[in-house]
C-alpha cells in the first residue's frame, strides 16, 4: 500500500512538472543615453526596435549631455550614447569612452515665452524687455547654444544686447527640459529651448522663431560606448536610428536630418 503511494504522488509530480509554464528566456536590456531632448522621439522609436529585436528591452537614462558624459567617465554602464552636441561626443571619444560617432540629426532652438508674457515678447528683440529669464548652464548644449544666439544678436541688436538679456537670468539649468519647465509653469517669462522640446509643451507656451542670421544648428551625434556589454545590439540600435523608420521617429518630433 505504502509503495502504491509513493508511485502515485511520483506520478502526480511528473505530471504537475509536465504541465508548469516554461520559464521565459532572458531578456536583453539595451542601455542607451541620451540628451533630454530625444526623450519623444527614442522612446517612440524603441518600440519599433523592440518589434523587430523579440527578446530586448531598451532602457534609456535621459539627462543632460553633460551629466551623461560625466557619468561615463565614472565608469557608468552604457550600451550607446546619443549627445545633443559634438562637443561633449568629442570629450567622450577622447577619452576612450565611445567610438566612431556619426551625426544622426539637428535640432534649431528657439525662444519660448510664458503666455502670459506673449503679448510682450514678441521677437527675440524684445528678450531684454522680460523680467525673468531661464537658460541653460554654460556646459549644458543649450546654454551654450544660447551664449552663441546672444553674441550673434549682438551683432544685429546692439553689442549690449547679450549683457541685457543676462541681467535678466533668474537661474542657468542643467537641462533644456528644466528650461522649458520653468517657462511652463511661469517661474520665468522667457528661455531659449530647442525646437523639438517646445513641441511637446504645444498650448502651454508661445514659441518665438529666431531669426536664421542670429540662430545656430545643434548636431546630434551617437556612438556605440566602448566596453558596451551588447555590441553587436548597440550596433543595430544606432543603425536603426540613422534608417528610415528612426528617422521618421525624430522627423515627427522636429528634429532636422542629418
């Protein structure tokens, strides 16, 4: 009887095994830093590369250049690196962190204004005329971005004009998302963003054009991080971006090709 028992729950173990849910395999997770800016346009595009890669997951630390360079230098674990500069991309290629950078988009900043303060500020003319103004910190792409408009508006504005606007500066932010945010919610009246970041606050702020002569065109590069745990994936990844279907991912947000 005690051996009809034993059989019996063998049976039923063997049974119960046959029928448990296998496990799932592995999945690969694709770690991609990016400029602030891209956050619309990769998180768009990662699901399309998911589709076509089953098994992988892209997971993305968005911050500003700069944050992400120094981060790298510190040994932060990376598959690729996407700058909103070429600048930072160069520093990071020096330094043995990436390799091979190619330029997969542009990006054209512009002034936006609280709405509040959109029947003021109408031109980047009238930028020293605001109360409180937000820029990007001198290391941050935008804010070196904005130092450039500021000097080249001098030309045209006045030579005193950059000096006028940076009386203004209520706070330098690490971010071009910080900038924007400040606008958003009416802790400042005016900033300089890109353009693809004042689409996504579209109705929240007034976007002012600045005037071609006076602007400047962001170069976008990305590279595969040296010492990448998924190469051959980080590969792909930026193979996807420069083809057609990422392409359109950034064209949608406002990018400009490369």
């Amino acid at each position: 009887m005690l051996q009809l028992a034993v059989a019996f729950l063998g049976l039923s173990s063997a049974s119960c095994a046959s029928h448990e849910t296998p496990l799932p395999p592995s999945e690969e997770r694709l770690v991609v830093f990016a400029a602030a800016s891209l956050r619309e346009a990769f998180t768009g595009a990662s699901r399309d590369f998911e589709r076509a890669h089953p098994g992988v997951k892209v997971t993305f630390n968005f911050a500003g250049t700069q944050e992400l360079r120094i981060q790298l230098a510190h040994g932060a674990a990376a598959d690729v690196f996407a700058s909103a500069d070429e600048r930072h991309m160069s520093e990071v290629v020096a330094a043995g962190g990436a390799r091979e950078p190619v330029v997969f988009a542009r990006n054209e900043p512009v002034m936006v204004v609280a709405r509040e303060s959109a029947t003021t500020l109408r031109t980047l003319a009238d930028l020293p005329s605001a109360s409180r103004v937000v820029v990007g910190g001198s290391e941050v792409p935008i804010g070196r971005y904005t130092l450039q408009i500021l000097d080249r508006a001098s030309a045209t504005l006045g030579s005193d004009f950059r000096t006028q606007v940076e009386a203004k500066v209520v706070s330098r932010e690490m971010n071009v998302r910080q900038v924007l945010a400040k606008v958003t919610l009416g802790e400042a009246q005016a900033g300089i963003v890109y353009r693809t970041d004042a689409i996504t606050a579209e109705g929240r702020v007034t976007v002012v054009t600045i005037p071609q002569e006076m602007n400047v065109v962001a170069a976008y590069p990305i590279a595969i991080v040296t010492g990448a745990a998924h190469p051959d994936l980080a590969r792909a990844w930026v193979t996807f971006v420069l083809a057609d279907q990422g392409q359109g991912w950034l064209r949608r947000a406002g990018f400009l090709a490369p």
